[in-house]
C-alpha cells in the first residue's frame, strides 16, 4: 500500500505538539525535536513542531515551526496540516491546561488526524490496571494507594523494606523508603531514608503512626502509593534496574528497541541519573550475579515481558500509544518486577537505542497514516 499523500502530493506530514513558553520559543527537549524532524526528512516524513496554541484542524496548513540550520534557529511558517500528532507536551500541569486539554480531545476525536500517546500515566492507576490481567500480575510488587497510616502497617507486615512513590513522580523525586529495623530485644523500630538531589536524609520511628507524620510533613499536595521493596540484584554492592524502551514498529505491534541499566549512586534509594545514579550495560551486570547463560536468559525473559506489560497497559488505557519506556527490576532469585512506565520517554543515551528509537517513532506515524484509526 502506497503512503497516503496530501492533494498536492506532499510528504506524510508528522507534528510534534509542545506548548508556547514566554522565554524561548516552545517547551520540550527541542534536540530531541531536532532529532527526529533529521530522522523524518532520511524517511521521506516533513516533520515539525507545533503548538496547542496555533493548533487547528480546520485547514489544510497550520503554523508551525522548522529549524533553519543557516541561522541556528527556529522559524514559524505555514506548514501542511498533519497527518499524526506525536504528544511532546514536556509537563503534567501544562498537559491538563483546559486549552491543551481541549487540542488532545479534538485529536481524538478527529478522523483527519491521528495521536497517540495523549497523557501521561498516573501510578496508581497503572497498578490497578496491571494487576487486573493475569499475564501482567505476575511481575507487579505489592502495592497500595496510600491513604492512612494502616497501609504502612499493612504491608510492613509483610515486608521488611518499602518504598512510598508520589503517584504522579518523575525521574525519582519525591520517593522515600521504609526499612524495619529489629534491636537486640526484638523491638522493631523503622528507618525513613529521603533523598533531596544527591543527598540522603534518615529519620527514625518506632511506629507506623510516626512515619506517617514524617512523611506528611515531606509530601508536599502529592498522592503517594506504598509498595513492597524488592531485593534487587547488586552489582559491587550497589542496587541496579533495567530500563526498557518499548515502541511500536512499522507494522503497529508492539517491540522492544533496547534495554539499559540504571545502577543506583552511592547509599541512593533510586537509580535514577539526576539522582545520582548512572548507566551501564545490562548484560554485565547480569553476568557477574547470574553467570552468561542465566543472564541472557533473564534479558530474554525481561524483553518478553516488558511486550506483555505494554500490550496490557494499552489495552487498559483505551488509548492509541506508540511508546513508553519501562523500569524493571529483576531480584536475586532471577524474578522480574514491573517499577513504572513512563508515556513521555526520555532520551535513551546509549546510541544505538537511541537511533532505533527515532527511525521507530517515524516508521509507526507512517503505519498510523497507511491504516486508520485503531478502533
């Protein structure tokens, strides 16, 4: 089937949407957007950015922006309406602006226009979605939406190490974790460790009761969720995750276009980068817990299961997605967890991921513009 042009024989046209900014011309990753538009013009895609505010589907040209690489910067022109909306917007808060709101439902609405990925994900909400289908339950840490003092009691009950999670965090803010500590006399008290940027803050309290008033204190107007701490795999003493890019292909089905590890800072309770933590490759640190063949095993295992989690968190959703990347965390028994996923990935800085990543968001606008809307 040929690509589906414009009347007057144009390029498949892709739009990236971001929001305006009174300090520099639009929000986002704007080298990312560059990335991909340079992508987009090797595959035969006009790609450029647009914003909610000069966004309309009433005509066959919109304003949008393009980079004059002469003068280093960005121009808005007149460019052909397009084809598919690939959802850039960098913020929840500007995401649920009731005028940005209003462009991601006509969108959806649309039958002129595809999206896909319209919002971000909200944690608990993806708990509740993974844990109704069997085939994801297996990989989900027990969790609770944390409303009261006795869900800590709950699963600390249960567990010796938790973890509590703003439900709508990013790159690791916000999260603190819980560890039962038993003296001599078996008494149990509990240490509350808080990470602010690259340094950790400890509290200690001899109830459920107390932490709550701690983190109370901490949470700013957040809605946190408690979760079972995993026993994660170490590699020289230091805790690591996975990190999965999932995307869609050419063809509309859902593949893995790489796997980095994120390996924890030094006495950090996340491996998140801006937190400390920092890259490796995931196959060595496999290796040296597991030994090669187990290891490739794991990574194997890994990959299919972070297809499964996607499948289901699209299905649940309702909506069209295109990509999410994915933390996954695999214990000393070789066991795979599911951590969060994230439907505005960052960029990946292992390159050929990154490559792959790029050519995938482009390949998949041109399946969506070739095959209609997915009912």
């Amino acid at each position: 089937m040929g690509f589906i042009l414009h009347e007057r024989g144009q390029k498949p046209t892709l739009g990236i949407l971001t929001v305006k900014d009174s300090n520099r011309v639009f929000r986002g990753n704007l080298n990312n957007f560059l990335d991909l538009i340079q992508t987009g013009e090797r595959l035969g895609v006009d790609v450029y950015v647009v914003t909610t505010k000069d966004f309309n589907l009433s005509g066959s040209d919109i304003y949008g922006y393009r980079f004059k690489p002469a003068a280093k910067k960005w121009s808005r022109e007149l460019v052909p309406a397009p084809q598919v909306v690939y959802n850039r917007i960098p913020y929840r808060k500007m995401e649920m602006k009731p005028e940005v709101q209003q462009t991601i439902q006509a969108c959806n609405r649309s039958s002129s226009v595809q999206l896909f990925n319209p919002s971000f994900f909200n944690k608990w909400t993806l708990f509740s979605w993974l844990n109704s289908a069997k085939e994801s339950k297996v990989y989900m840490p027990d969790t609770l939406q944390l409303s009261e003092a006795k869900d800590i009691t709950q699963l600390l009950r249960k567990h010796p190490v938790l973890y509590l999670k703003p439900v709508k965090g990013k790159a690791g803010r916000g999260i603190m974790r819980i560890e039962r500590i038993t003296t001599k006399n078996d008494q149990s008290h509990y240490r509350l460790s808080r990470q602010e940027d690259k340094k950790m803050t400890y509290s200690y309290h001899s109830s459920a009761d107390d932490i709550w008033t701690e983190w109370d204190k901490h949470r700013g107007s957040h809605d946190y969720i408690v979760q079972q701490g995993i026993m994660l795999t170490r590699y020289k003493q230091r805790a690591y995750d996975l990190r999965a890019l999932i995307q869609k292909t050419g063809k509309g089905v859902w593949s893995v276009s790489g796997v980095g590890a994120r390996v924890a800072g030094k006495a950090s309770i996340t491996t998140h980068v801006p937190r400390g933590g920092s890259i490796d490759e995931p196959l060595k640190l496999l290796t040296a817990a597991f030994g090669a063949k187990e290891a490739k095993s794991i990574l194997l295992r890994v990959r299919k299961a972070a297809v499964t989690l996607a499948t289901q968190i699209e299905k649940s959703s309702g909506n069209q997605l295109g990509e999410m990347s994915m933390d996954i965390g695999v214990d000393t028994n070789g066991h795979i967890w599911f951590f969060e996923a994230n439907s505005k990935p960052m960029k990946f800085d292992e390159p050929n991921i990154r490559q792959k990543s790029l050519e995938r968001i482009i390949r998949y606008s041109l399946y969506l513009m070739n095959n209609g809307r997915r009912r």
